[in-house]
C-alpha cells in the first residue's frame, strides 16, 4: 500500500511540465545542464512540447524572446546555474527592453547549499531585479503551481516582460501529490468612453495631429484598428525604434519610424507638432532622439499619453491627458470614433509621406556591391508575410530604413541595441512559421556572436537565410571611432574566417556575392536549398553606412578639429 501511494505521487519537476501544458507551452528552449536534469526527464514524457536544444544560452533566451514577440505570448527557456544564468541574461535584457514576455527557469544549487557561494551559486533575485517584472526561487515545490502560473500571467499582463524563476536541484526531486493551477487568463485594461470623448476633442482642436506608436502587447489587431484609424481621420503615423511592423508601410499615412538614425524631416514634424497622441510607447533614448524630441519633464506639445501601465504615464513626460489602457483595447476603439469634417492636418501629411518615400529610396554607394539596389529586390520579391530579422550594426540600417513592412509580426530586431539577436530570432520565427520566408540580416561582427546556432537551425532543418554583410570590422563602433579619433584605429578591425566554408561546415548552403548583379539568383539559390543558407555580401570595406564612408567621417572630424 505504502508502495502505491508513493508511485502515484509526482515529482516537482513533473509538476512544473505540467504546469506548463496547462498553460499552453508548445516549445520551450534550452541549454541543458545537470541542476535541471529532473525537469529534462519529465519533458521526455511531455510528446507535445518540444525542446529546443541551442548552442548558448544568451542565443537561447533570444529565441525565446522572439517567440514572445510573434506569439504574444510567454517564450519559455531553461538554462542551468551560475554560468548559464549570466550568459542568459542577454536575451533577458532584450525582453526588457523589447517589452517581450518571456520566463527563464535557472536550476539552482541545492537549498542546504544556499548562502555559501556554493559551486555556481547566484542570488538570481538580486542579480535580475533591474532586468526582470518579477524574479524568485521556488524554495518549496507544492508551491510550482501558484509561482509558475504567476510567473506565466506575469509576463503577458500590461506591459509584457521577462520574468525569473530559480529552480533548486533538490527542490525539483521532492515527490508528493499535487495538481497544476487550473489556466487563468491575464486582465486587460481597456479605455472608458469619458477618456475616449476627451482624446476626440483634443485630436478635433489640434491643427498638426501626430500618432506614435510603438511598446509591447501589439497583435494582427491592434496593427489593424491602428490603420484603421489613422485612414479614417487622416492622420499621419509613425512608429518607435524597431517597431517599423506596426503599422501598414504603404498606408499612405504612415511616414516613418523613429530610432537611431531617423529622417530628420520626421523628427522635425515631432518637434513642431501641437499634438502628440502616444500609443503603448515609451519613446526611450532611441526613439526621442536622445531625449531632445520632448521636452522634459513637461513636452511643448500637447501630450495624450495611452499606456498599459499606470507607472509608465508620466514617469519620464508629464502628460496632458492619460489613460490606462492595452494598445489594441485604445486602437479598436479610437478607430470608431467619428472624425471630423475638416481635418486641417491635409496638406502637412501629404508633404510628410512624400519624406518618407524619398527617404526610404536608397541612393548609390561606393564599390560594386549596391546594398540599396539589393535592399529594393528584396523588397519587390519577399512575400508580404516574409519575416525580416537583424541584430546590431550599421548592417541594420538597410532593413530598418529600407525594407517596407506590411504586415505585423514580420520584424524581429532588439530595441536594446544587442548583438548576435538577429540568427537566433531567425531560427525561433521559421520554428513558430515554417511556411514563411524568413530573412536574417547580420554583420560579421554581429554573426560571430552567436553564430554557431547555424548548427541548431541545420538540426531542427529551418530553411532560414541569413545575409552577411562582412566589411571585416566592427563598422558602427569605427563610424564613432572615426567621428572622435580619425585614423585611430584601435580595436574595431576583425579577421574573419571564410563564412561560405564555416556555413558549410554546418551543413548550411554557403554562397559569396560581391557584385550587386549576383545576388538575384544567389537569393533564388538560397531560397530552393531547403535547408539553412548564408549569403556573405562582401561591400566596398570604405563604405559604413547608406550615407557615409571612412574617407568622409575622417574628412568631417578633420574639419570639425
């Protein structure tokens, strides 16, 4: 008897996994380690969650976060202790920063052993505090469904983030009998219709109307009722650093995304409007143009600020009018809202859509590889659900400038400005679309970082593209370098190794480009492989950016000198 009763008793590791598919949980990502071996045991039983098994846990918690983005709903990632928590964090900062909704499980040392700098031991509240909505240590495994259901709804409620919870190895061992929570779906702030009269009367007195949107919690239907919105009343559109799929790019009132590098145009009409209607946005460092859009703590303009988060509203911009509110819930309902007859702001749209196309029609550089003639084929043969990612690096202004995204949940880039984002996201958006183009741009830089999980998209057979702009340097380090230290070069020069032999030696399809009439059927190539590809583009090594060489920034730091 006494025998039976302990068979039917589950571990708390088993406790956790189910938890998990109460939840919903489909894949979860890892880089498996001994403190969590129990957990691993109990996925082996779990047939309709599947374990992605990466190469780096920065990589790992990456996916994840993308996972997040595209779903909205909670990435889920496993790593081990010490050394596998802090590689981790990277991506957990990229879920910050990216408001993306993510929960990253830590095996922990043994509790016996905790407070003695044990082997790998970490206090993951203190070291996550400022990165994460909520991190713990479930210290008592009875408690796994209340802390693991909070953890879930944690990440997904108001403003979507990461959340942390450590995993005590001997913790995950304890049998007894116990349940998962049953699933409860997060709350939803939405506006009230004395918040909804106020926004309409300030939008029908204001003669330069400006919507910014940008944040977390965004869907196919937020992105929906915001062009909806903006085509019934007319008003122009643009959107945060890195949110450029947020909004229809050929709605013609869409002009433009602000970020590192914005048209100057768009952060003049920023400047000189009366009104600024902010949707789920922050508008952080990046996004104000390092904080000079706005003043602060009041703005000269009118502000109507509308976020998820009580805390948010004017915690950096003292708005005229606030309003709680999820950004699809304030979108879906600002897009009934009657406009009025006249709408002055006519002409300033016309005029600032023009902008924006002439911005975004990409001009000759330097060499024979023409990234903007290549920029515009992309843009005429990847299908409209084609998903576009890129980490950091001056590579990223051709997508980010030049690319016209058309729908939502097809740009994957980190707000935070992290390297090596770009393949890991990749992997994570064909894994969650597999019928999709997906397109990776990365540098040389950026690919090394996290490169080798070339080898799990070749083991989960993810036909992702990677384009590789290799100048053998890390370009946005020299451009700076260049703009305060011409012709100091120190410590921005890379020696690579042969990219189309190294994605070869994964089993990916390697091809080299460096004349702008070979990519075409290089693309075409890549696109038929059936498997993973990397396109190196080999540019002239003098070229930076869309706008500037080395011979021009040595020139413009000389003259300013």
């Amino acid at each position: 008897m006494k025998r039976r009763e302990q068979a039917e008793r589950v571990t708390s590791a088993r406790l956790l996994v189910a938890q998990l598919r109460v939840h919903g949980v489909e894949r979860v990502f890892c880089v498996p380690g001994e403190s969590f071996l129990t957990v691993l045991d109990a996925l082996v039983d779990a047939q309709d969650i599947h374990v992605v098994t990466c190469r780096h846990e920065s990589a790992a918690t990456m996916m994840a976060e993308a996972y997040g983005r595209l779903t909205g709903q909670p990435g889920v990632v496993f790593v081990t202790r010490g050394p596998g928590a802090t590689n981790a964090s990277a991506g957990v900062h990229i879920a910050h920063q990216n408001s993306a909704p993510l929960v990253l499980f830590i095996g922990q040392v043994e509790r016996t052993f905790c407070g003695r700098e044990a082997f790998q031991e970490i206090e993951y509240g203190t070291m996550f505090r400022g990165l994460t909505k909520w991190a713990a240590q479930i210290e008592d495994g009875r408690r796994i469904p209340e802390l693991v259901s909070r953890g879930l709804r944690t990440a997904v409620t108001g403003r979507p983030g990461p959340v942390v919870l450590a995993l005590p190895e001997d913790m995950l061992e304890e049998r007894f009998d116990a349940v998962p929570a049953p699933y409860c779906a997060p709350a939803a702030s939405e506006p009230g219709a004395h918040a909804l009269g106020e926004i309409a009367s300030e939008l029908r007195k204001a003669e330069r109307p400006l919507l910014i949107v940008g944040g977390g919690g965004w869907s196919d239907e937020a992105a929906a009722s915001a062009k909806r919105f903006v085509e019934r009343w007319e008003l122009p559109v643009c959107c945060t650093f890195r949110c450029n799929d947020y909004v229809d790019n050929e709605s013609p009132n869409y002009i433009g995304n602000l970020g590192l590098g914005a048209n100057p145009d768009l952060c003049k009409a920023v400047d000189e409007s009366d009104l600024v209607l902010l949707v789920g946005a922050r508008l952080g460092e990046a996004s104000s143009n390092g904080y000079r859009l706005l003043n602060i703590p009041r703005p000269h303009q009118k502000l109507v600020h509308i976020h998820p988060v009580a805390e948010e509203l004017g915690r950096v911009y003292q708005p005229d009018r606030s309003v709680v509110a999820a950004s699809g819930a304030a979108l879906c309902a600002l897009a009934d809202l009657e406009p009025p007859a006249k709408r002055p702001w006519r002409k300033r749209l016309a005029a600032l859509r023009g902008s924006f196309l002439e911005w975004t029609t990409p001009g000759p550089i330097q060499g024979d590889l023409q990234m903007g003639e290549i920029m515009v084929n992309l843009r005429q043969r990847l299908p409209a659900d084609a998903i576009v990612t890129n980490g950091a690096g001056n590579f990223a202004v051709w997508p980010n400038r030049y690319h016209r995204f058309t729908r939502y949940g097809t740009m994957l880039a980190p707000v935070s400005g992290s390297m090596g984002y770009g393949v890991p996201a990749a992997i994570s958006a064909k894994m969650e679309h597999p019928e999709r183009v997906v397109v990776a741009f990365t540098g040389d830089g950026d690919f090394l970082m996290t490169g080798q999980e070339l080898a799990t998209a070749v083991k989960e057979k993810l036909s992702i593209i990677i384009l590789l702009l290799n100048n053998n340097m890390y370009g946005t380090i020299r451009m700076h370098q260049e703009r305060r230290f011409p012709e100091r070069v120190s410590a921005t020069d890379l020696l690579n190794p042969d990219f189309v032999r190294l994605a070869e030696s994964y089993g990916a399809c390697g091809q080299r480009v460096t004349k702008t009439d070979e990519f075409p059927a290089a693309f075409e190539r890549a696109v038929s492989a059936g498997k993973p590809a990397l396109i190196e583009l080999v540019p002239d090594p003098n070229v930076l950016s869309p706008t500037h060489t080395l011979a021009s920034l040595r020139e413009m730091a000389l003259i300013a000198n």
